[in-house]
C-alpha cells in the first residue's frame, strides 16, 4: 500500500504521498499543494526540501557516511585518480580499461586555451581574484565553443565535459601565473592530471618542476574528496542555471560563483587566515573559539560545522591523516597543523559545539595541505573548484537526461506593502 502523510488545512484533509528515497530516507512529496490549496510551504534556505530525486551522491549527515554512486569515500580516495572518480559521477558506473583511456585522451586533446582566451589573461589586473578570472573564462568557453551550447547526444555532452575538465585546470595555473607576472607555463599531454597542473603552476621554461608522488597523491586526493557533495550551495546552483535549459559552461561558472562565498568552498581561504592570525600572536586559540561561540562577535570558527554532517566530516577525516603523511614525507612542521589541532581539541571538548554538532569539516585541513604543495591561500578555493567540477557535470547532466525536469522556480512570501500609489517627485 502507498504511504501517504495526512494534512489538515482549512477543514481539509490532504493525503501527501511519501517517496523513500533507496537508504530508506522519507520525503514528504508537496509538489501538488499549491494546485490544491492555494498555499506554499516556507521552508528557510531550503534546509528541510529535496530539491530532486539524484542517483549520484549519498550522505548520512548523522552517520558521517559519503558515497560516490553507492561506493564509499574511503574506497575511493587511495586506489584510484581523481580521472576514474569524474567518470564514475558523471557517467554512473566505473569505467573499464577502454572507456578510461579514451576519456583521458580526450582531456589531453582538449587542455590548451583558445589563443582568443589565452589573450584575454594580458587584460585583467595583476591582483585580480582567481575565483573571478575562473569563473568569467569557464563562461568566456562558451564564445569559442559554440557548437556545444546545446547538447545532443553523449558524445557532444562528453566532449563539452572533457573541455571543462581539462581546460578548468589550465585557466587555474594561467590565473596564478599570471598574478605572479610569471610566464605561463603549457600543458604537457605526457603528464598525468595532477601532474600537469602542478607542472603548469610551478615549472620555468626551460626547468620542469621536480614532482614529488607524494605531493601528486595529495592533490589527487584532494580532488577527490571535493568531487561531488550532493545538493550544496554551488551544485544547487548550477542545477538552477541549467534548468533554464544554460548551457554547461554557464551553469558550471554560476557554480564557481556560488563556491567562492565563505560560507562554502570559500572557507578554506578563512580557516588559514584564522589559523595565520593566531600563528602571528593576533589571537590565543581559546580566544578565537570564545569569539566563536559569542553571537555577537560576527565570527565563526571556519572549517567547522556543516548543513548535513552533525557528525565528522568522513573528508576531514581522511584529510587530517593526509596532513600527518604529507609532513611527515617533506620533513617541515607547519605551525598551522598544530594550531589546526589544538583549535579541534577545544572545540571537540566545548559544550557549544557539542551541543550544537559541530565538527570540522572538509575545509578544515584541506588548506594546510595545499600550503605544504606551495599553492597560495587565494588560490585554495580555485583547487576546490577543479576538484567539485566533475560533481557539478555529472548534476547537469542528470537533470538534463530527465524528461520530468522543469525550470526551478520557487516561491515565496511576501511581506511589502500593500498596493499604494506612485507619488510625484515634487510630492515627496
Ligand atoms: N562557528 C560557530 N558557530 C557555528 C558554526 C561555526 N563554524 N557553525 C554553526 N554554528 C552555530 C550557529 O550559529 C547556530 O547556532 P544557534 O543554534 O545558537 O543559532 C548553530 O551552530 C547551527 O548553525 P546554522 O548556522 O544553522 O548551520 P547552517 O546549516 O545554516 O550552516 C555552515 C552551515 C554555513 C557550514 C556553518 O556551520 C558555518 O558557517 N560554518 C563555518 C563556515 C564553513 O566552514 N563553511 C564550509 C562548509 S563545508 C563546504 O561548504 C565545503
């Protein structure tokens, strides 16, 4: 028998159907009860509302468990590259031998800039944001790839997700060069992924950068572990732009925007600053976590918290031990890893936070990781962004393949005022 809710409105009794979702999650189907009624359901910053029905990521907030098309986080951040993952999203299965292969050919085919592009990097200002310059080039794709502004079949879509993929990390290095007032640096098709994006950021003419496969697991990891994260700020984003029927390139440069606030993958950028701070002698640890805690301090302890997770982060997990390996191998200490650490300490141990189910999340030690490669602090959330990329594709798509989706329109409640009159200037 077919589960329902009853609601009671106005003297009415409405049956709602339940929808379960395949780890037995409910969900309360309302998408007939203005047709009915008359009236919408107000649900604040959509904390409480599936916005779709997805087959790609799975998360059990209370349980900390993280799933990439069924298959545990921890399964897949040690075996394979973060190539294999973006196939596994956007195409639902992992690929064999040949489809990888094929795959990877076509990233390496499409790594180089439009000279037209490469061109456009001489005109912005030295000190411009990266997360601006990588969002206005992913859009500015559009202008050269014009065939693939409407997508018809798998091949133009993989196609048009190849070029995103590959050229996402191309823009990135140009960006920094180029805030450096250093050469850029081309691809080089012989280079795994990873590779050929430290080699872009890092080489010289004439002088490859000396990888280390310590540093390249890293990053690969780090890829990874940003991937996909189900219906966050910036995947919900570029699910909305998309359903407008925008083209990828558009829906993934409205995602990059979505990213960049500090609330979100902008927060990587912030728990370094807050860890810098205290690291100068601008702030006692115990301090920042009573700021933390105070309402009306403005602040918040970075890197910690989530909508979902009211457990750890399966990602910080796995990061905080990343951190104690990649230090290990290069032999520094970085006082910010043990700030980091004794920051959790306080807060894992303080009633506010336990209380309240705040716990570090992936932003929390993914920076101190990316310093230890070299990577700058304002280019952080530039490396989420390549790494949630393949999330956001694989989003795109499954809304696109849908034959039931409609454009995402909600509503609201309207508190202005009532109808009045337009009064003339000299009236006023
Ligand atoms: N520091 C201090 N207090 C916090 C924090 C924090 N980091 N996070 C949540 N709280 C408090 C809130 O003030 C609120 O307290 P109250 O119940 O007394 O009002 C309570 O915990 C619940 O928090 P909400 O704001 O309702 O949580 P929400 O789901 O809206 O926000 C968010 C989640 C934005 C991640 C929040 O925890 C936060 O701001 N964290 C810091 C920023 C951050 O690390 N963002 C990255 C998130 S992961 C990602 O996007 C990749």
């Amino acid at each position: 028998m077919e589960r329902t809710a009853k609601l009671t409105f106005e003297g009415h009794e409405l049956e709602l159907p339940i929808e379960e979702g395949a780890e037995g999650e409910l969900a309360i189907d309302v998408s007939d009860l203005y047709g009915k009624t008359g009236a919408t359901t107000l649900d604040r910053s959509l904390a409480n509302t599936a916005l779709c029905r997805s087959q790609i990521t799975y998360i059990d907030g209370d349980k900390g468990i993280l799933r990439y098309r069924g298959i545990p986080i921890e399964d897949l951040v040690y075996r394979p590259n973060f190539v294999e993952i973006a196939w596994l999203l956007i195409f639902g299965r992992l690929p064999n031998r040949q489809e990888l292969s094929d795959f990877s050919e076509a990233l390496s085919n499409n790594q180089l800039l439009h000279e037209g592009l490469r061109h456009q990097f001489q005109h912005i200002p030295v000190d411009a944001p990266p997360m601006a310059i990588l969002s206005a080039m992913l859009n500015n794709l559009a202008c050269y790839h014009q065939e693939l502004l409407t997508v018809e079949d798998t091949e133009q879509f993989t196609l048009a997700a190849a070029r995103l993929i590959s050229k996402v990390r191309t823009i990135a290095a140009f960006s920094y060069r180029r805030s450096r007032g250093l050469p850029i640096i081309h691809p080089d098709p012989a280079l795994r992924y990873c590779a050929n994006f430290l080699h872009m950021m890092f080489s010289v003419p004439y002088r490859h950068h000396v990888l280390d496969p310590e540093i390249e697991d890293a990053l690969n990891l780090i890829f990874i572990l940003h991937a996909d994260h189900e219906q966050n700020c910036s995947t919900a984003t570029v699910r909305t732009v998309g359903s407008a029927r925008a083209n990828l390139f558009a829906s993934c440069a409205a995602g990059v925007c979505a990213l960049w606030g500090p609330l979100h993958g902008g927060a990587n950028v912030e728990v370094i600053s807050m860890l810098e701070q205290i690291a100068a002698g601008g702030m006692e640890p115990e301090e920042c976590i009573r700021l933390a805690k105070d309402k009306d301090s403005g602040f918040r302890l970075f890197g910690f918290g989530h909508r979902v997770y009211k457990n750890y982060d399966p990602r910080a997990k796995i990061l905080r031990e990343t951190c104690e390996r990649v230090f290990a191998r290069i032999q520094v200490r970085d006082p910010l890893l043990d700030i980091a650490r004794k920051l959790e300490e306080l807060a894992l141990k303080d009633s506010y936070f336990v209380d309240r189910r705040l716990y570090p999340n992936v932003d929390f030690y993914s920076g101190i990781i990316l310093r230890a490669m070299g990577i700058p602090t304002n280019m952080f959330t530039v490396c989420f962004a390549i790494g949630r990329l393949p999330g956001w594709i694989a989003h795109w798509k499954e809304q696109h393949d849908d034959p039931s989706s409609r454009i995402i329109r909600p509503r609201q409640v309207y508190l202005g005022s009532k109808q009045r009159g337009y009064v003339p200037m000299s009236e006023r």
